[in-house]
C-alpha cells in the first residue's frame, strides 16, 4: 500500500508503477501485459473511492494499491480496512506526518498493532531536514 498527500501525486505513483514496465494498469492496460503475470497496480481517492466491502477484495486482487492518505485513514476509522492485512505501508512526503496529519493518525493505529502484525513502513521525503536541523548537522 502506498500512501500519498494529494490526489496528484496519488495519479502519479499509480503512473511510475506502470511505467516500469513491472506492473499493470487495473484500466486501460496496455495490450502487451494482458493476460500476463504481471501485478496489478491501481488508485483510489475521495473522488474514487473503495466502498465497504472492497478493500479485501482489491488487497487479494493488486499488486500495488495507491491511496490519498486520508482515504486509507477513512478506511481505518470506519472499521473497513486492518493494517495487519498489509504488508508494506509506503508513506511519500512523510515530513507531513505530524499532529493530526492522516499519516499521524495512521501511525496511531500501527503503534496499537503487536509487532509481529505490524507491515513494513517505508517513508519517502523530499524535505528531510528544516532549517535548523540542518544547521545542526553541518556544525557536528
């Protein structure tokens, strides 16, 4: 699963996925990977979301699932999505995840989980480090 801010940048990871040749549109695939072994990566958002009922269903059925990080949060409070049924939980911009940011929020419920049922988390940044972090790191 792989989490991202803006619905933008949701498009764009479903995109980079398919590009690589390794993965496969769920619409719109090209005709060279159909019927063909390759997994199935595919997004969701508010604008198109996964209803009850779906997100076991599209867990088993792709490859790469790509999410608005408030979607995925929606799914958590509304009981319809678990974080132990994910294996790997990719968070992009993750500089964002403070206070009550989604990311925050979902970080929440991976800290209820026992370790043995927590996915890998992998964090991607652009912005590491403010100002004043950096400043510190260069004087050490």
């Amino acid at each position: 699963v792989v989490l991202a801010p803006a619905v933008s940048l949701v498009r764009q990871h479903c995109n980079a996925f398919t590009a690589t040749g390794s993965f496969r549109a769920a619409i719109g695939e090209p005709k060279l990977n159909r019927g063909t072994d390759v997994p199935v990566v595919d997004w969701f958002c508010g604008d198109k979301p996964l209803t009850q009922g779906t997100w076991s269903a599209e867990l088993s059925r792709l490859g790469v699932v790509v999410l608005e990080a408030r979607s995925f949060l929606n799914l958590l409070d509304e009981g319809q999505a678990q974080l132990e049924d994910v294996d790997m939980l990719v968070l992009d911009e993750c500089h964002h995840a403070d206070k009550l940011h989604p990311y925050a929020v979902v970080m929440s419920y991976y800290n209820t989980l026992a370790p043995e049922n927590r996915p890998q988390v992998l964090g991607f940044s652009a912005s590491p480090a403010s100002g004043t972090t950096e400043d510190r790191v260069m004087q050490q």
